[in-house]
C-alpha cells in the first residue's frame, strides 16, 4: 500500500466465523470457508479527475472502473452464496445477502440476489453481468467488475458498472455432499461499488 492512502472512512474490524469443512444439508449456514482474518484491505487513493475516494486495486488493476466514472454508492454486503450438491461437485445456485450503509452492519440499503441482481429499500434494481474476474485470496470468493443493467427510478437508476471487492468467505464447500440435492449456505462478506460510467468506456 503507498504511504498516505487515505482510508474508506467508516472502515472497521470485521468479524468472521472460523472455517468449517463440511456442508449442512438442512441449508443452514456454515462458517466462510478460509476466512483466517478479519482484517480488510480497504485503503483508497483519490481519483483527482473527478473527486471520487477510489478502493485499492492493488494486483487485481483490472477491475479498475472506466475513466470517468462517477462512484454513486459504496455498501456493504454481509449474506451467504448458495450451493447445491449435484452428485459430483457443488455448483453455484445464487446470493442472498443484505447490503448496509456500514461496515458495523447498520443502515440497511439494499439486497442481493440471483441474477446477479441488486434492489435498493427504496425500490429499483440493477442486474449485473460478470466482466472480468481477480483472486487476491484462495480462501474466498473472487472479486469482479460487471456491467450492470439497472430498471426502475431510485438511486440504481444511472448504475451501470459494479465492483465486488473485499470479499472474505463464500466459497463451495471442501467436502461433499450427503446426497443429491444437498444446499449449502456458506456465509461471506463484500464490498460493493456502484458507478456511472461512461458509455464508451465499457
């Protein structure tokens, strides 16, 4: 990190449960899955372009937004990313997750579900669709830059660019499933940024 980052205001210690190797099959929750730390990275450097308190993308430059792009909304989704045991391996079924105005978990914004998906309190959605792809850390879910699709009036109306970031637990269970049709709940934290971008930046 370079000396005099500023840092996301807000950003507090997270605290997460200690791994679990096995899945329930009752679809209750397990703990995320190589989430040692509760520490997060969250330094930031100032966009001088436009004013904008940008994350550290420090190994994952890629998923960087468009130049140009005005940050409309930086929440924080604490939930859980669901699999379904198919005989062979657990595959991806969707989030659910809450996101909050916080990092403390306060001050509820939006949920997160399948689609990807995002719908703000006050009414709105934003579909997103994957871009791009960093794994900074094995033990959890991968960050992402997506475009985004947004319907309806609200604060998601000009959203058109998001960044997971930050993400800590998430990933597939390690061991297998019971039986066929098994769900796993695995809990996870992340960041989410909401943009502006540019349309010929995309």
């Amino acid at each position: 990190m370079k000396n005099g980052a500023s840092r996301w205001s807000g950003r507090a210690l997270l605290v997460v449960g200690a791994a679990l190797a096995s899945a329930c099959s009752d679809g209750s929750p397990v703990a995320p899955l190589g989430a040692t730390t509760g520490a997060r990275r969250g330094t930031a450097v100032a966009d001088i372009s436009s004013g904008n308190r940008l994350p550290d993308l420090t190994g994952c430059e890629h998923l960087a937004a468009p130049a140009g792009s005005t940050l409309l909304l930086h929440a924080y989704g604490v939930g859980v990313q669901i699999y379904r045991w198919n005989g062979t391996s657990w595959q991806f079924v969707e989030p659910s997750a809450t996101l909050f105005a916080n990092v403390g978990g306060t001050g509820e914004v939006a949920t997160h579900f399948g689609g990807p998906t995002w719908k703000f309190a006050s009414g709105g959605t934003v579909v997103g669709t994957t871009l791009d792809k960093c794994t900074p850390d094995a033990g959890s879910i991968a960050w992402l830059k997506l475009s985004g699709k947004a319907d309806g009036a609200g604060p998601f109306a000009k959203v058109n660019f998001i960044q997971r970031l930050e993400t800590v637990g998430g990933n597939a269970p390690s061991t297998p499933g019971a039986a066929v049709g098994d769900i796993a709940k695995v809990p996870y934290t992340a960041d989410y940024l909401f943009y502006n971008a540019p349309e010929t930046a995309q």
